[in-house]
C-alpha cells in the first residue's frame, strides 16, 4: 500500500526500520502508546520474527502473543488489539489508519507521514512525529 519512501532521518524513530510496510509502522504506533520506545524497540524484533505480516497476525497464539508484549505492560489487551487490528488490515475497506481498530491520531499520522507522504497535510502532536515532520520541511526540495 506504501506510495512513497519516507527519508531515513537523523532521529532514528522506532518505525525507521520499517519504512515501506504499513502495517509494521502502524504495529510499531499500536505498541508505542502508553510506553517507551525503549520497551518497544526490545519486543518488536522477535514479534516481527514470529509474526512478519497482518495475515500472521491474524492467526497468533494469544498466549504467545501476550506473553511475548507482557515487558510492555496491558499485554492482554495490546494482544487482542493487535489481532484484531490486523484482521481489519487486510479484510476491511480502509481509507485512512484511524479507521482501523486500535489506531488513533498519532497512528494515522505516522501512517500519513511515513506511509502515504501527505506530510504536508498532517498537524502532529507528538513529539517524536514533530521532530521528523520539522525535519522533513526543512530538507524537502519542494517544501
């Protein structure tokens, strides 16, 4: 679904490594909600090896799942969430992230920044979002 490749920046953001998979990015946006991205940078490495696509996702052990996003804390629901949310992934017929389960404002812009590169368009309130956003006014050719 990525219709441009989002500019590594000096910043380093947690969803970086992922540029060119939506629904990695916006796993990386589910699991950065009410934690670090210190935490989050520890669990996504073996998720993404148990789990590399929504459609895997969609079929995951919950108890492995859970077990697995328990250093995060709210395990048992960022578990259900991220199942769910990767069952509207695919089966649904989304227009923007924030229509998906489990994605809210600092989803769906990442998902515009990163993924769709509307960044123009998109207002963000946090703080890591504003610095790539800044930075992207700053080096775009175009801005």
């Amino acid at each position: 679904m990525t219709v441009w490749s989002a500019p590594q920046s000096p910043f380093d953001l947690v969803q970086e490594p992922y540029f060119g998979d939506d629904w990695k990015i916006l796993v990386c946006c589910q699991l950065l909600n009410m934690t670090t991205h210190v935490q989050v940078r520890k669990v996504l490495p073996a998720l993404f090896e148990t789990w590399p696509t929504a459609q895997a996702m969609t079929g995951a052990d919950k108890d492995n799942l859970r077990e697995m996003l328990k250093p995060l804390g709210l395990s048992n629901k960022r578990s259900a969430a991220l199942i769910r949310f990767s069952g509207e992934y695919l089966q649904s017929e989304w227009k923007t992230a924030k229509d998906l389960y489990g994605i809210g404002k600092y989803g769906d812009d990442a998902w515009h920044i990163f993924c769709v590169g509307d960044w123009r368009d998109v207002e963000p309130n946090d703080q890591a979002l504003n610095k790539y956003h800044d930075w992207l006014w700053e080096t775009a050719e175009d801005a």
